[in-house]
C-alpha cells in the first residue's frame, strides 16, 4: 500500500524501551503508513495509550507486557485492530536462568490476554510460536511466523578473517550472562588456551565482578555502539552464539553477513538462523561446544561466504516489510 493513498492507515506504534530492531520496525511502518509513536513505561505510558488508540486504527505493539494487554483490551474496546509482536523475554519462563515476564504471576495475566485476544500476534521464530501456545494456554491461531530482517550493504565482509571467536552480548548481571551462554564461553576458551576469543557487551558495572571469571585468551570489551560493530565481525573468523535461550538473535544474523562461520546452541532461534551453514550443539554438551570451535577455527574462511548467502537468501529486511505490510493490509480489509 502507498502511503500517498487516501486510504492509508493510521498506526499507533508503541514500546516501553528503544532497540535497533523496533526502529528498524518504525522505519518500515513509517514509509508505508502514518504512524503515531509512543515509548514509555509506567503511568505516563498507561495515560497516553487511550488517546493513541483512538486516534489509530490499529494498534502495532513491540513484546508482549502489561502496556500490550492494556492496549489490546483498549483496540478491542474501541473496535480497532491489534498486532503483538513477540521478542524472546516475553515467550519464556525459565527459572534456572530466572529469564521471562511470565515468571511474574500477575505479569503474566496481562501477557496471557494480549496474546489470545490480538488480531495479530508475530513472532521471529517458530520456536517462540510453539512457547507463546504453551504459555498463554491456546491454540495460536492468530500467530503468524515473520523474521526479522538485515541489511546485506551494512553488514559485509571484510579483509583477511583472523583465527579468533568473536560473541557479541550486552549482559548486565549474571543471569544475562548465564542467559547467553558466556559461562560456557569460558569453559570453552579454558580447554582452547591458545586461541583468542573476544566477549563484547559487558556492562562496565559487571566487569570488575566477573574479570577474574574469564582465561587470559578472552578479551573482554564492555561496550561498543552498533554502528561500530562492523569491523570486530569482519575480524571474526568464527562467531559462536552458546546460548540457554534466544528468539532470532540479531548478532548473530550480523555476523553471518560478514562472513563468519557461526557456531551456536540447539536453543531457540539459533539454529533457524545458522541452517545447514555452521555448527550447532545442544547447550549443556560442553566437549561438542569446544570440538565444533575447533571445526570452525580449522574450516576455510569461505565457508563464512555460505553463511551470508544464507541471511542475504531468507532473513532480509524486504522480506520482513513485505511480511508486515500483508498482514496490516490483511487487517485493514
């Protein structure tokens, strides 16, 4: 649909924080449709979403929340059209890595109603379609599959690949951390002495507390802005991605499209993204962890080359639009 038609739709576009992928969402919806932003928590939040919805004619919410049920009851209410979208946090319930809004009992009461009573609830990854159905207690007939997608110009190749593993992860405590995987990182590097690994992400207010956790082949860096990301993947030979959980990880996607060999968990997204491209283990098989390490360390760097094909083929930020603007057309009709 052209933005220039007289029909086009009004969108009430809404978050409770700020993330490269929900911009990425912004600037899809916003060249196709009008839209009307918020992102806010708290009352403040809870006090500008009645207007929004009014004033829209459909509801288009980033991770299923309290602030998502609240706007899904209100869209209904008014007779107005809901879209949920569906992180990762918001389809978990792990207590052993104390990870997922549904550890809340009364978080959950609302997640539970925005998810059965959306028009439309998306998902990145078939593995959080199958966990919002268990979750939320229905049959999931209004979820719909719609990865995100990645820019193949930004994200690119470089020069000659160095013999290192390279993961990217902001982690501000320790469950973030146990959560991505960055202890079994470790025990990995332990068993690997001679090889350089690098850890992106860590708060600097975690540093000091996990600094003597780490071998002397890790290089720890606390944090780097996305825009600076670009030549650390193209440094890479190697990205591993040791994850407990994930939706689609957007790291790893990155990493793939400059060409290196990716290595990750049976967990989540991980292996949707990595195909038949890299190497996958289950989480806890910490020897098959450091064995296919070794395998992609070993590998030539072309086989990085396969692993883009595989992002720049399925998960493009094309794709995605196109996805979107189906389903809002879909429900505009």
């Amino acid at each position: 649909m052209d933005k220039r038609e007289h029909t086009v739709p009004h969108i009430f576009f809404s978050s409770t924080l700020v993330a490269p992928f929900i911009e990425e969402d912004e600037v899809i919806l916003a060249d196709h449709y009008d839209l009307e932003k918020i992102i806010a928590r708290g009352v403040r939040a809870l006090g500008l979403i009645p207007g929004a919805v009014a004033r829209n004619d459909i509801t288009f919410s980033w991770f299923g929340s309290v602030y998502a049920g609240y706007t899904v009851f209100l869209a209904r209410l008014m007779g107005k059209k809901s879209i949920v979208v569906v992180g990762g946090v918001d389809a978990a319930r792990d207590r052993e890595i104390n990870y997922g809004i549904w550890l809340n009992p009364w978080k959950s009461v609302f997640v539970r109603y925005a998810y059965r009573k959306a028009d439309r609830v998306l998902v990145v990854d078939p593995f959080l379609m199958n966990e919002v159905k268990r979750l939320a207690g229905y049959d999931g007939a209004n979820i719909t599959t719609v990865p995100t997608g990645y820019d193949g110009e930004r994200w690119k190749p470089g020069h000659a690949k160095e013999k290192m593993v390279l993961t990217v992860a902001s982690c501000e405590d320790k469950w973030r951390m146990k959560k991505k995987g960055i202890d079994k990182l470790f025990d990995a590097a332990r068993v690997l002495p001679d090889v350089r690994f690098s850890v992106i992400g860590i708060h600097q207010a975690l540093m000091k507390e996990i600094k003597h956790l780490a071998p002397p082949n890790v290089e720890i860096i606390s944090y780097v802005p996305r825009d600076e990301l670009l030549p650390h993947y193209q440094k890479a030979k190697v990205y591993c991605q040791p994850s407990y959980t994930e939706g689609l990880p957007n790291s790893l996607c990155e990493a793939m499209l400059c060409g290196c060999i990716p290595v990750g968990t049976i967990a989540g997204g991980i292996p949707t993204a990595i195909g038949h491209t890299g190497y996958v283990v289950p989480y806890n098989d910490q020897d098959g962890l450091v064995r296919v390490l070794r395998e992609a360390l070993e590998a030539p760097s072309s086989h990085g080359l396969h692993s883009r094909e595989r992002i720049l083929q399925e998960f493009t930020v094309k794709r995605r639009e196109d996805h979107l603007c189906s389903i809002i057309e879909s429900l505009v009709r």
